[in-house]
C-alpha cells in the first residue's frame, strides 16, 4: 500500500470532478468590465502554492495579455506591497492562493496589498476561511476528499492540481473578457484543459513501472534534482518538494539556466538530475543542458514527450509525457 502514490493516480478523476466547478466560478466571478480594467496581476502564496503560481504565470501572459508575476507569500508582503505605486483598485488584481485557506503569510500579503490600494482574490479550497476574509474576491476551488490510512501522514499532491486548474480557469475567463480570445478559442481551450484527465491517465499508465524501475536503480543516492525553464520551473520546484517530503532525501528544483551556471559545479556527480521539458520552447536549451550533466558524470532522466528526441537522446532514462 502507499497512500501517495494512491493520490497520484487519483488525479485524472479529480481533473474530471474539478476542472468544471472552477472554470464555472472564474466565469460567474469576473465581469467584462473588471476583466478589461486590469493592467497587473501578482500571483502569490507559499509552498506548493507558489510553485502553482510559477506554473501558472504564462498563462496570464499568453492567454489574457497581462503582466503577470508570481511571488512567495514573503516576498508579496513584506518586500513588494509596500512599494506598490498609487494605482486605480481595478487596475491590480493580487490573487492569494491556499488550498486551507489558513496560511498566515498569504493572508497577510492579501491584507497590505488591499490596503495598498490593489484588488485582492483568495483562489482557495475553503471560502470563508482567513484567506477569504482578507480578499475583496474568492474564487473557490475545493479538492475533493481523498481517503488516507488512519494515523498516515502523507505528502499531498492533490491540492497542488487543483490550484492549477483554478488559476487555468482564471486566466481564460481573463482572456476571454478582454477580448484576447474569441468564444470558439476559448471553448476550444476549456475542452484541452478537460482532455488533461486523459492525458494524465496515458502518462500515468506509461510513467508507473518506469519510475518504479528507475527508483530501484537509483536508490543509492541520498541527493536529487530537478531541472525545468518557465512554467517547468514550478513543476521542478514542486517535485523536488515531493520527493523530499516523501523519503527525506536531500531534493532541489532549479531553474534550468541557473542550474547551467551554478549546481552544473556540485562535487556530487552523480546525482540524479531530472530535466522536465514539454518539448517546446525549451527543448534545445534542455537537451544542450541535460547532454552536459551527462557529460560530467550525472545520471539523467529525461521527463518530456516522446517527440522530444534531443532531449531524450541525452537521458539515461526517460517518463514520458503523452498527450
């Protein structure tokens, strides 16, 4: 029995239960008219909220249009709503996102910022809750129950999925009222985030027995990285946490230039250094990188789709992403 990796391969049903209910509130929530008045948004919280928010970013860039920032809870509150210049409430959207609704440093970036003059959204689990008391707004997205053995204490990756697909749901309802994306597109783009349970279930079928097979060969190690660029970034960071939170290894997520210029240098050489990519923007740039972790000596996986070949040629092993 393991209850987490249970929860992982729960998440093609949570995809199908929650992707509706939050694409349904981002649309009852936001109205042309505060959708068109936006200028900014900061995404914020802490932990797997965070890397949620990284993930999530390009979203709001691509589909609505809007400079968008992704910042830890910390960070929001005390080092930039403080210097938040003057500004029209509707111009400024911050979205504090926490699946408890409890974390206290989320809240608190959600309180200086509305009183810096900005309009602030719990993307939460439970409305009602601290987070949701501290926003002028609240798009709820609840993760549905998941049984766990009594007296286990397991690391969760449900709520993570959920915050995703609220803030998906946020910035095509974003997108669509400014006009950057036609009904068609949009309805186009609701029905790939819904085939995301599909290819979830492909990806989990294909990726189980071999990380099973990869965690029996690389088990000797005490340290483990993962590598991406852009929204891959959070995944990366995401994963490390897991990884960490599930064995107490040592685990980091870099950023993948970053990891190119400062862990490239690590005396460990044989870590095992996951290079997430979804075969796009990013490929040449991780296949150059991962071909150089190889080179000194690192164990290299390679998590991407199967069209990736550069990527892929430069992995000892490979989980495949299928669509």
């Amino acid at each position: 029995m393991n209850p987490m990796r249970d929860q992982i391969l729960s998440l093609p049903a949570l995809i199908r239960e929650v992707w509706p209910q939050a694409d349904t509130a981002a649309r009852s929530l936001l109205s042309t008219d505060r959708c068109r008045a936006l200028e900014r948004v900061i995404l914020t919280g802490c932990g797997d909220s965070h890397h949620a928010a990284l993930g999530a970013e390009l979203a709001f860039e691509s589909l609505a249009g809007l400079p968008t920032e992704a910042l830890t809870a910390l960070h929001m509150s005390r080092y930039t709503a403080p210097f938040l210049p003057p500004a029209r409430p509707e111009t400024r959207l911050v979205v504090g996102i926490s699946a408890s609704g409890e974390v206290a440093r989320t809240a608190e970036a959600l309180m200086l910022a509305r009183s810096a003059g900005t309009t602030t959204m719990a993307l939460t689990g439970a409305p009602g809750s601290r987070l949701s008391r501290a926003a002028d707004l609240t798009l709820p997205v609840p993760t549905p129950v998941f049984p766990a053995p009594r007296g286990t204490v397991t690391p969760g990756v449900r709520n993570y999925a959920a915050s995703l697909l609220g803030l998906f749901a946020l910035a095509l309802r974003l997108g669509e009222g400014r006009g950057r994306l036609a009904a068609d597109e949009a309805a186009a783009l609701r029905a790939e985030v819904a085939g995301l349970a599909d290819s979830a279930e492909a990806t989990l079928a294909a990726c189980d027995p071999a990380a099973r097979a990869l965690a029996a060969d690389w088990a000797d190690s005490g340290e483990f990285a993962f590598v991406g660029g852009g929204p891959n970034f959070g995944t990366a960071l995401f994963s490390a946490a897991k990884v960490l939170e599930a064995s107490g290894d040592t685990a980091y997520g870099q950023e993948m230039e970053e990891w190119a210029h400062l862990h490239y240098f690590a005396r460990a050489t044989a870590t095992p250094t996951f290079f997430i990519s979804a075969g796009e923007r990013d490929l040449s740039r991780a296949a150059e990188v991962a071909l150089a972790a190889r080179t000194i000596g690192r164990r290299v996986a390679a998590i991407c789709p199967p069209g990736a070949g550069s990527l892929t040629a430069a992995a000892h092993r490979v989980l495949p992403l299928l669509a």
